[in-house]
C-alpha cells in the first residue's frame, strides 16, 4: 500500500518478475517515483539478460504446450474476455496506477487509458475464430493442382512496453498474437513503474 497524498491506501500490484509461472529472483531494483511529487514509493525489479532467457524459454514452452497449442478459437477468444473482464472489475485502482505511474489525471487514466486497454481486448477477443487459411490454383502448373495455406503461430514475439501507457500499449500491441495462438512476452521498462506490474 501507498501512502503517497491522494493514493493513501492503494494497493500496489505484485512486482514479481515471472519466466511462465516461475518467480525469478531479481537482484537490481530501481525505485518507482511520483512524478508528480518524485517521492519514491514502491521498487521495481530489473531483469538480467539470464532472466530474460528464461523468460523466452518459457514463452517458448508455452507455445508449444497442448494446453495453449490446441486450444480452440472460441477458448481463445473466452480467454481473452475473461482478461477484460479482470481489467474492467479493477478499473478504479488500475485508473489510480496509472495516474500514479505517469503523473496524469485519475479521471483521464479512468475514462480513457483503462476503458482503452478494455476495448482493444474485446477487439481483438472477436478475431480468432475469423482467421482462416486459403486455397488458390497452381498458376505454372499444368493440371488440377491447388495449393492452400494455413494460418498458425510459428514463433514467440517480443513486445516492449514504454512509458507512459504501459497498460493501453500492452493491450493494443500483445493481442493480436494472443488472438492468432502466437506466444508473448513482454518487457516492461523498469521506469514504466509498478502499474505495469498486473498479474491476474
């Protein structure tokens, strides 16, 4: 909790860093100010170029588990819900994150920057059952051949997050790979600060 003047008593979100669901223990913090007031109130780990391998073995290994890997569109699409969901039930302590992160205004954070993350989630929600493949005729090719592709993920992406919407960003930039079955991390900045530290 905070007892910064305005933010008394919110609850400051876990600022563990995770490769999947393992906890990694950090070993360098930087300290998380108000801009507004520049006091320090919460520190925020930053990860070793180690604990950033750990982090793409494991976005790996989920890419590659069953669980994920076979899931249907419609469970992604549920998935996806589900975390807007989340994000609009904790909308008025994220809108105060975010205002205490970047030095905004609750009101801006709360009718703008979370309603923003909500809405790209539901967007992008509705897109994995519409994602097909194709068939074309064989256009050099003497006969009755076609060929057809097939749209599936192939690979982990990478995603930073810079100050100052780490949770809008996150939002607009990770879900169109979560939509398409693609693994994600992400980086977030150090100095992007503890609201961009939201674990459901």
């Amino acid at each position: 909790m905070t007892d910064i003047g305005g933010f008394e008593g919110l609850v400051l979100p876990d600022r563990q860093l995770y490769a999947g669901a393992a906890a990694l223990k950090a070993h360098d913090f930087l300290p998380d100010e108000d801009p507004c007031t520049t006091e320090a109130f919460a520190d925020i780990p930053i990860a070793s170029s180690s604990d950033v391998d750990s982090m793409v073995a494991a976005a790996k290994a989920a890419l590659t588990n069953p669980v994920w890997r076979d899931c249907s569109p419609l469970q992604r699409e549920g998935w996806l819900h589900r975390l807007a969901n989340a994000i609009e039930s904790d909308l008025p302590r994220l809108a105060a994150l975010e205002a205490l992160d970047t030095g905004k205004p609750v009101g801006l954070a709360e009718a703008v920057d979370i309603p923003a993350a909500v809405a790209w989630l539901r967007t992008y929600a509705g897109w994995p059952s519409k994602l097909a493949g194709r068939s074309a005729p064989l256009a050099a090719t003497p006969g009755r051949y076609h060929v057809y592709s097939r749209r599936e993920p192939v690979g982990v992406a990478f995603r930073y997050w810079p100050n100052p919407a780490p949770r809008r960003l996150a939002r607009a930039r990770g879900q169109p790979r979560a939509r398409r079955g693609r693994g994600t991390f992400g980086a977030v900045p150090a100095a992007a600060g503890a609201g961009a530290y939201r674990r459901r």
